[in-house]
C-alpha cells in the first residue's frame, strides 16, 4: 500500500465527500480492489472515514463533504502521519503533501504528528507472502515512540524464557504477519516481535533516543543481517542468459546477477540455507548453471547427477515391460 495513494485518497474524499471504491479507482489509475483495499485500511487504521452501502451509498470522510483535513483529531493526525509519513516509502511529492498538512494542523497537534512520522515503517516486502495483522500492544507502543518514554516489556524469548526488561523504544515496524518494536536496552539495540509481548507498562521516563536516528535506515539494516542469518550459503556461479528469469523465479532477492559477456554468460551469486537446499533448486537446469564455489555445492550437484542417471540412464524394469 502506498503512501501517496493514501493522501491521494484523503484529498479525492474532502473534494467530493463521498465516492464509490470504484470512481476513485478512475480517479487514481488503479484497480477497484486496490482502491477498496486502501479505503478499508484507512478506515482500520482509524482515520475518520467511513463506508455507505446501498444505493447511493460510498465512502466518505466523517463530517460530509465540507471536512477539512486540518479538522482531524490529535489521534486522527497521528494516525495519518504513521500510515503515510515521511518513514513510509512516500515520494517527494508526498512528504512535501505531508509538511503542508503539518502546517495546516493545530499548534498543539503538530508534535505529534511529526513524531509519528517517524515512529513508524510499513515494509512491503513479506517474509511468506501473508498479510499483517494488528497486534494487541502496538498502540500503547506507539504511543511511547511518539511520547519518548521508557517502557518495561513483559516478553517471551526464542527459547519461551519469559523476562522482564526496560526499553528505548525507538519505532514500529511491520512485516507480513508480525509486527516488530525497535529499541535501545543496557545490551544494545534490539528487535522484538510484538506477538511475544505479554505485558507493556509505559512510564514517565524519557527514552534514550540517539542523534540523527533514522528508523527507516536501521530496519534495512536489520533486514540485512537477518537475511544472511537465513540464507548463509553463498554460491558463485555462471549462468546462460536462458537461465536468468528461472533462477530469478527461485532465488528472487537471494540472487545477484552480473552483466553478461561476450558468449552471454552472467556472473551469479545465490544464497539458500543449506548446501543441500540450493544444490537441489539448481539441479535441474543443468549445464545452463555453473557453480564455482563453494566446492561442497559442486560436490553435491555432481552426486545428484550421478544419482539421476543411475535411476534413469538405463531402460527401467517398468519400461521393459
């Protein structure tokens, strides 16, 4: 889900006060579900928009066509400002959309709408393709990143040890299924998974927020790490150009492809978990992969090779039938 498709959504409603899901897909170049979906989200996430069914029904923004985006709620703006601010994926042409309804806002909504602009990153890359839900202590959560105070955790660890710890709580991300709180501790900074969270108490002391600190920037590198965490193997190859978009289709994020030389070979690099796994996704297309290291990987390939003309090189009892 886009930013500026979000913004964009907001300003079609206030200027027309009610559309159907499927003129203001027209309205944005994108698909009737899509623009539902938006609406729906938006309206989830509680901004004050709301839905009509029936015959002259649509979706409009709470108040009628005469609401003014600089009538929301402290609560309402905040939310605008973590669904769509400057931490999301926006264009400059929406974080410039942003500092203009900054300055539309109410004096004393304008803090915290700028803090929750920061407080929070939507990734749309997902780790297994599902969708996100809202976790129980997200809001108490947000609240502290956009407050800037301490908060004592009650949670539950890989090994299901439970503790008790305090927190700097720095910002908010989701990733397809699971929510993901980031924070300074007395051990460093660290990543919690709210689905382990079992108790949240927000106190009145100031959290520890470094200079300079940019949330978007430490979730790609956490991402990073935790990629090389599940894909340790590392496998240089060469592969034909027909061979791309198959590995492509395999490896997505986990492949890096070189540019091709004068036969039309490309240079590859493949991770995967283990030699086993990423010998067996790249059997089966044979002389069109390479592998050049790790010799393990080469090792394993050339015993599957052996292993598959054993079983079908020679006619079989079944065929000679």
């Amino acid at each position: 889900m886009r930013a500026d498709r979000l913004v964009a959504a907001l300003l079609v409603l206030q200027a027309r006060g009610r559309v159907t899901a499927a003129e203001l897909a027209e309205e944005l170049e994108v698909s009737e579900r899509t623009a539902r979906r938006d609406l729906d989200a938006l309206a989830m996430a509680g901004v004050p928009v709301y839905s009509q069914p029936g015959r002259g029904g649509g979706w409009s923004l709470l108040g009628g066509a005469r609401t003014d985006l600089s009538g929301l709620t402290a609560a309402e703006a905040r939310t605008l400002f973590l669904v769509a601010g400057p931490s999301s994926s926006a264009t400059p042409e929406v974080k410039a959309a942003l500092r203009k309804l900054v300055r539309a806002l109410p004096e004393t909504f304008r803090a915290d709408a700028e803090a929750a602009a920061s407080a929070v990153v939507l990734d749309p890359a997902t780790w297994d393709g599902a969708v996100a839900r809202r976790p129980v202590p997200l809001d108490a959560l947000q609240q502290a990143v956009v407050d800037g105070v301490q908060v004592r955790l009650g949670y539950v660890g890989r090994d299901r040890r439970e503790s008790d710890r305090m927190v700097h709580p720095l910002g908010l991300v989701s990733k397809g299924t699971a929510w993901y709180l980031v924070a300074g501790t007395d051990a460093g900074r660290r990543t919690f998974r709210l689905n382990r969270v079992r108790s949240v108490e927000v106190t009145d002391q100031p959290a520890n927020r470094p200079p300079g600190f940019d949330l978007a920037e430490e979730w790609k590198t956490i991402v990073e790490s935790l990629d090389e965490q599940r894909a340790p193997v590392r496998v240089v190859a060469r592969a034909s150009q027909d061979a791309i978009w198959l590995l492509r289709s395999m490896f997505g994020k986990r492949l890096t492809v070189g540019e091709p030389d004068a036969a039309g070979w490309h240079d590859v690099e493949m991770r995967g978990h283990h030699v086993e796994a990423i010998a067996g996704e790249i059997a089966g297309l044979g002389d069109r992969v390479e592998v050049l290291e790790p010799p393990e990987v080469r090792q394993r390939l050339a015993a599957l090779g052996a292993e598959l003309a054993a079983t079908y090189g020679a006619p079989s009892a079944l065929s000679r039938r």
